[in-house]
C-alpha cells in the first residue's frame, strides 16, 4: 500500500494539567474521507490544531506527504498542502466573498489576476458565484461556512480538515453542504478529514471512520464496524444508535 | 560589590513605587480586557495635583493624597461613563485610538493650565526626613523612599484583599468572566465597569502623588510610565497580582543596576528593551498565562 | 475608474497644483507652507495606513524611520555632497532595512502589546539619537546647502532660498504626496494588500491559508518606514538641520495617526481628508492665538484629542466611512 498522505504517529498534547490528545496515531490515504468523531471534550479540534500546525504536539510527530510537519508553522504547512475550516467559522469580515476566496487563491500564485480568475471559478464550483461583491460579514451562516471551504479549497489543499462544517446549519444546509462535500471529493480528488456530531452525516459520508474519546483514540475502521463496536456505543453513540434502520 | 548592593536595595524601593504603578493596569484593565494608553496620564495628573495643593494650599502630599485620589477616582469613572463604554464592544483598535485621543487632551490640556515647565513639589514631610537614614549592615536605606515603598505596598496588599476577598472583588471578577452570567445574579456591569476604571484611575494617580515627592513634575511625564506600566504587566503576565509585584521589583532592580554601568540616558531604554526581549521570547511573562 | 472620479481627480490635481501660484501673487507665502505641511501630514499618513490600516497593527514608532530618513540624507549631503534625491535613496532602503530587523522579532506580539512596543522602541531610540557621535547627537547636523544659481540646480540640490522656497517645497511635498498614493493604490490592488487586510481581520485564519503574518506585518511596517524615511528627508532639507529631538518627536508620528483615523482608516483618501482638515485647524489657532498668553500650549492637539476621541466613539471608521461621503469612496 502506498504510504498515506497523513501519518500521526502517537500525538501527545497537554494543556496545563488536562490532557487532550493522548498517544493518537492514525493515517488518512490520499483519496479517503475519513470522519473523525467522538463525544464533546474528547479532542478533535486539538488533534485539528496540531496537525495543521496551530499547535504543536508534545509528543509524537505529524507526518504530511513524507515531511514531519510537528514543529512547522500553520502558514508553511497550509503550502504543503493542508487545508482547513474552523469549529467557530471565520471569512475575513471587513472583506468581500471573492476577496476572501483570493486570499486563498494567492497562496500559489503572485499574480492578482490569476487569483480572481481562481476565485471565480471557485466560486462557481461551490455555488456561491453571484454573492461574490457581497461582505463577508453580511452572509448566512450556511453561506460563511460554504465561504471557508471554498478560500480553503483555493489554496489547492491535498487535505481537508473540515471542522464541524455541518454544525449550526438546518436540515436542507446539511443535505447542500453533504453534496457540496462529496462533490469536492469527487471532482479534486483530494483527502478530507470531517469532524462532526451529526452521525446521519458522517457516516455515509466516509470511507472510514476514527474514534477519539477522552484525548485518545478508541477505534478506527469502516463505518458499519464502528457503529457495532461496544467501546464506540459506550462512549458516544448511546445504546439505540445501532437499531436504527 | 557595596555599590551593586546599594543599587539593588534602591531598586527595590523604587520597585515598590511602580508596582503601585503598575497594579491598576496590571488587576483593573487587565480584569476588563481594555486598552489604557492614557494610564501615565492619571498619573500625572496625580503629580500635578499634589504639586498644585502644595504650591496654592500649602498641603504635603501625604494630605493631598486623599482629594486627589476622589478627584481622579471620579476621572476614571466619566472616561469610562462617557468614552470607554462605547468603544468596548467593538474593535480593540478603536479602544487604543480612544485613549490616545484621552491621552493628548490631558497631557495638551495641562500644557496649556501650567505649561511644560518643569516643577517640583518642595519641603514635604518625606523630604524633611532626608537626612535620617538607616544603615544596614553598610548599605542605606533613605528613609523617605522607605515610607514611600512601604506605603505604596500598604496599598497594593489593600488592593489585592478588595479584588480577592471582598464581594466587590468578587463581583469585579465576576462581570469580568462573563457578563451576562454576572447580569444574572443581580450584578450590574456598566457599574461595575465605571468603578473599576475609577478605582484603576485613581491607585495610579495616588502613585504619582507619592511619586512627585521624588521626581519633577511635567506633563509629558506619562507615557513613559505608561510604558513603564505595561512592561511590568507584561513580564508579570496580565490579571497576576503577585506577578505584577515581582515584575515590578525586578523592573526597579534593573533600571538601578543600569545607572551604575550605563549613561543615565539609558536607565528607561534597558528596561523597554527588556519588555521587548520578554515579547521575543516569553510572551505570556513570566508568570501569567497570555 | 469611472468618468466622474477621473474628472474629480483632475480638477483636484489641476486645485493643487494652482492653489500655491494664486498665493504667491499675494505674497503671504505662509499659505503656502501651510499647504507643504498639510501634504507632508497627508503623504506620512498614507504611509502610516500601511502598518495601521491595512495591516491593522497601531504603530507608534514610524518616527523612528522619519529620523533615520533624516540622518541618512544628510549624513550623505554632508559628507559625499550628495543631492537629497540620491540620499532619498539611500533613506528609503537604510530605514527599510533597520525596521525590518527590528520588527520581525516583534511580530509575534498583538494587538496593544504590539503598539506599547512601538513605544519602547521609540524611547530606546532617543537616548540614541542625543548621544550617537556620528549624527552629532543632540547638538544637530546641519545641512550645507548654498542657495542653488539656477532654477535646474535647485531643483536637484532643494537648494531655494527666500521667496520661492515655499512654493518649490509645496510642490515638491504635493509630488512625494502623489506619488506615495501611486504607491498605496498599487499596493491595494496587490498580493500584499490582500494579506495586509487579511491579518487585520484574522491572524489566524490568515495563517491557515498561507499567510506568513510575521512577514507580511515586517513588509507592511518597512512601506510605512519607506514613506516616513522620504517625508524626514523633505523635511530635514526644509529644516536645512537635523536635530534628534525635533525628528524623533512623537508628533510625527501622532499627526499622521490621526489625520488618518479621522478620514478614514484603511481607506486610500482618508489621510488627506483628516489632514487638511486637522492641519488648518492648527494653523488657524496659532494665528488666531497669535502671541497671547496661550501661545504655543498645545490647545490644538487639545482640539485633535477631542476630535480622536469622539471619532473612536461614535465613528470609529472615520469620516469617509458617513453615508454621504460614499461619492468620495471607492467600491
């Protein structure tokens, strides 16, 4: 098997006395859609941080496409090729959408042109094109979170790490931001890590599925496995999941 | 090696003064999360109003302590009342260009009262004891800035009991944390947010009255205590009482120490450059969390 | 650019260029420094925009730069006899080089703890100034400038002398003025615009796409020296000396601050408006107060004080940001 796009390999993190990831190790192959899970607290969003360089694990190392990106800056690891959305979603206010989606575009080219051009056809892709002149600050929260996926898309990531993208949003946003997900899997091709609750979401949505609870990571597989697996229901699904047809 | 060792003990006199300097940025502003860039200010005005009770009354400023400190105490409170308030919710920017704006009025508005003039505040009670000295085992301690170093910690422990043990306090820390939870329990924010700026006015501007029974008087005089100020917060770490003490004695320690190498020029310029050595390496001071 | 804003730009340019020649007629060639201030003030704050504006960092310092945009040229004219335009050069990229060594290790501070270190730089800076050998510390470095014989020499030497210098330097301030916001308008519609603005808004998320904030915070503060190290060599060959404590003077950097808060911050305009607003209200009070007993108290800067902070409370976007002004605004 080719070596996986993503490699971390037993990532420690501690702030002050509380531990948040403890010993975590898992890889994410170049076409996967992997879905990260787990309950509230259990240390998602600082597995997140460390591998797109926010923080820096204690111990353990992150390993992207062959570099060990431990100790790297948020900005250089974003260059390599790590793309990601936040849990509390942020577009530069002050900005227009297509300004937004630009600064994304010029991280791999130096020419304003190029990146408007990039941009529009961002735009288009996510289907945010005619709100483009709008600010930023002035959108639906469905259309923000559809902004930051698309500025991350524009700095041609080889991995995506949405963070609760589906969170906050409505029924019919879910469905549209799911399709918008499978789309952009489809059509770039690239490696993408979902944190979510909604696990109608997750799992149809992913290849295979990670398990954090309490900082450390309690199973990892397909999707019909972990719903089964009895450490998985204990923790996080509660005892009905499993009856739903 | 005595004179290393004289030089020490006058910085940590000295330290005791600019911990009372620096304590109403340190608790009140750094509890609240506002930008005082007219914090020397205050302070100043604390200066000239011992200075002026002293040249048209007569009053040391052991007695002027008190009607300035209410006089500045309700300073505090209109900047907040009329100008912070506003700027609070919004952009961090605004709150540093309001103080600015504060900062030239009240330095341009006692330029224009007393001019640039340098003065001083002669014959106090600290300064008739300034033959007496103590002498410990071959190093002097000057009595005056002795009363006023433990006068000003006085006052430092008094404020550190009000933010820790009484119900103010506590309420003050409270509205800090989370304000619409403090609105739930009764607690009123706005108000407690006007005493506090009071209450921070006022501590730095009783400062600068101890302050002027050493140094001269002139209203350009704030912003390099201002600065002052924000290094010893800042290597003591923001909202740490106890941080802001040690901070500040080492402050003092190490402008002293400068003088007997350095040009007294540069007895302010070692200082800042270490505030600017703790942003390079220890953001978060030396014993606060960033 | 739509017809209407090019002929507005036009009719300005043509008001400017105009205004000096209809003064000189009069002979009050006070109006006509007044207008080089207004430009020097309106040029500085174009500059400060870069830092403060767009980059959104408050920048107490550029003063720094001003001062060694000073030194720079005149160490050159004194020593190599080297005409201001060629020590402009040479400012530009001395001040460039000092801000960026010593902003980059500063990068990582935010917010105010960035703009109070501003400040100790500054007053690191001044003990400097007063005691440095080589600019002749505080007793000044004067500029040997003999009266140019032809209007050509002059102008490459800034060598005018009694009535006409007014004028000359009025235009050779509405020049730099112009070129500097040739400079601001390509650098807004540039890569470096985009990330100015975008660490403004959002370090860290500027950062999850790319953005080197350290860098492009040092690039942003190195614009702004580039632009105050060309105002201090217009004004050290005004002055025709250089003194430590008249260029390292807080003012300068203040003035423009302000200008530019009360026109607008981040907007390209905004420091002309507030300049030639705030400059004339200065000059006004000085001639009003002439030589009272309230001369020289500072009651201007008490006015600019007021004006900042009713603008942080109730306006904070400036005056370009009112609905009326939305004429004078681009997009």
């Amino acid at each position: 098997m080719a070596s996986p796009l993503l490699r971390v390999d037993r990532c420690t993190k501690q702030f002050g006395g509380l531990t948040a990831n403890h010993d975590v190790s898992l890889e994410i192959a170049s076409d996967e859609i992997v879905g990260l899970i787990g309950p509230n607290g259990a240390g998602k969003t600082t597995l997140f941080n460390c591998i797109s360089g926010h923080y820096h694990p204690d111990e353990g190392r992150i390993v992207f496409d062959g570099h060990d990106v431990s100790r790297a800056r948020p900005d250089r690891i974003c260059h390599r090729g790590v793309a990601r959305t936040w849990q509390i979603v942020r577009a530069f206010g002050r900005m227009t959408v297509l300004d937004n989606v630009i600064c994304g575009a010029l991280t791999r080219t130096n020419r304003l042109a190029r990146a408007e051009a990039k941009a529009l056809a961002m735009l288009e892709f996510t289907g945010l094109r005619g709100k483009e002149g709008e600010m930023a600050a002035a959108l639906t929260l469905a259309d923000k979170k559809r902004l930051e996926i698309t500025r991350a898309l524009a700095t041609e990531p080889r991995l995506l790490l949405l963070d609760e993208a589906m969170s906050g949003l409505t029924p019919a946003e879910t469905s549209a931001a799911v399709e918008l997900v499978r789309r952009v899997h489809a059509a770039m091709h690239l490696a993408i890590c979902v944190v979510e609750h909604v696990m109608e979401v997750v799992m149809p949505l992913s290849h295979r599925v990670v398990v954090l609870d309490h900082g450390e990571k309690i199973a990892d597989g397909a999707p019909e496995v972990i719903v089964r697996d009895p450490q998985v229901i204990a923790a996080y699904l509660g005892e009905h999941h499993g009856q739903r047809p | 090696m005595t004179e290393l060792a004289q030089a020490v003990v006058n910085g940590l006199q000295m330290g005791l003064l600019y911990a009372l300097v620096a304590v109403g940025l340190a608790i009140i502003w750094g509890l609240m999360e506002m930008v005082n860039f007219a914090h020397g200010e205050f302070m100043m005005l604390g200066m000239f109003g011992a200075w002026w009770l002293s040249s048209t009354l007569g009053w040391d400023p052991l007695v002027a302590m008190l009607p300035v400190a209410l006089a500045i105490y309700g300073l505090g409170v209109l900047t907040y009342s009329q100008l912070m308030r506003r700027v609070q919710r919004g952009d961090a920017f605004a709150q540093i260009f309001a103080t600015v704006g504060l900062l030239l009025f009240l330095q341009n508005g006692v330029v224009a009262l007393f001019t640039s003039d340098y003065r001083f505040v002669s014959d106090t009670v600290l300064s008739r004891l300034s033959g007496v000295q103590l002498s410990i085992l071959g190093i002097k301690l000057g009595v005056p800035l002795l009363m006023a170093g433990l006068l000003a910690l006085a006052l430092f422990v008094a404020l550190y009991l009000l933010v820790d043990r009484t119900e103010f306090g506590l309420a003050l820390q409270a509205t800090s944390e989370d304000r619409d939870a403090a609105m739930l329990v009764g607690i009123r924010p706005q108000k407690m947010f006007a005493v506090a700026w009071g209450l921070g006015a006022a501590l730095v501007g009783i400062a600068g009255v101890i302050l002027a029974n050493f140094f001269s008087v002139y209203p350009q005089v704030g912003l390099s205590f201002t600065v002052l100020a924000y290094a010893i917060v800042a290597l003591g770490g923001f909202g740490s009482i106890l941080g802001t003490l040690c901070a500040a004695l080492l402050v003092g320690v190490v402008q002293s120490v400068t003088v007997v190498y350095l040009p007294p020029a540069f007895k302010d310029a070692f200082v800042f450059g270490s505030y600017l050595l703790i942003g390079l390496f220890r953001p978060q001071g030396l014993f606060g969390r960033f | 650019m739509a017809a209407s804003r090019r002929i507005a730009l036009g009719v300005g340019l043509l008001a400017a260029l105009v205004y000096p020649l209809l003064i000189q007629a009069t002979g009050y060639t006070y109006f006509q420094t007044v207008g080089f201030l207004v430009f020097i003030y309106a040029m500085l704050g174009v500059g400060w925009n870069f830092i403060g504006g767009w980059a959104g960092q408050f920048d107490f310092g550029p003063c720094i730069f001003l001062a060694t945009g000073a030194y720079t040229a005149a160490l050159a004219s004194v020593h190599w006899g080297w005409s201001p335009w060629l020590g402009m050069v040479a400012a530009i990229v001395v001040s460039m080089a000092i801000c960026a060594v010593i902003t980059f290790p500063v990068t990582r501070l935010r917010g105010h703890y960035f703009a109070i270190a501003t400040v100790a730089m500054w007053m690191i800076a001044q003990p400097i100034g007063a005691t440095w050998e080589l600019i002749n510390g505080s007793r000044g470095l004067f500029i040997p400038l003999t009266p140019a014989k032809s209007s050509l020499e002059a102008i490459w030497t800034l060598g005018w002398g009694g009535r006409s210098k007014a004028l000359a330097y009025y235009y050779v301030a509405l020049l730099l003025f112009v070129l500097t916001m040739y400079l601001a308008h390509r650098v807004d519609r540039s890569k470096l615009g985009y990330y100015f603005r975008a660490i403004r808004d959002d370090q860290e998320g500027a950062e999850a796409i790319g953005i080197d904030s350290r860098v492009y915070k040092t690039a942003a503060r190195c614009l702004t020296a580039a632009v105050f190290a060309a105002g201090g060599v217009l004004y050290g060959f005004w002055a025709l000396a250089v003194f430590p404590d008249q260029v390292l003077e807080m003012n300068w950097s203040v003035l423009p601050m302000i200008s530019t808060v009360l026109g607008g911050i981040g907007r390209l305009w905004g420091p002309l408006l507030g300049a030639v607003i705030l400059i004339p209200i200065s000059q006004v009070m000085s001639a009003t107060l002439g030589a009272g007993p309230l001369a020289g108290r500072g009651l201007d800067v008490i006015v600019y004080g007021i004006i900042i902070m009713a603008v942080a409370a109730f306006r904070p976007s400036g005056l370009l940001s009112l609905p009326w002004a939305r004429w004078f605004r681009r997009g």
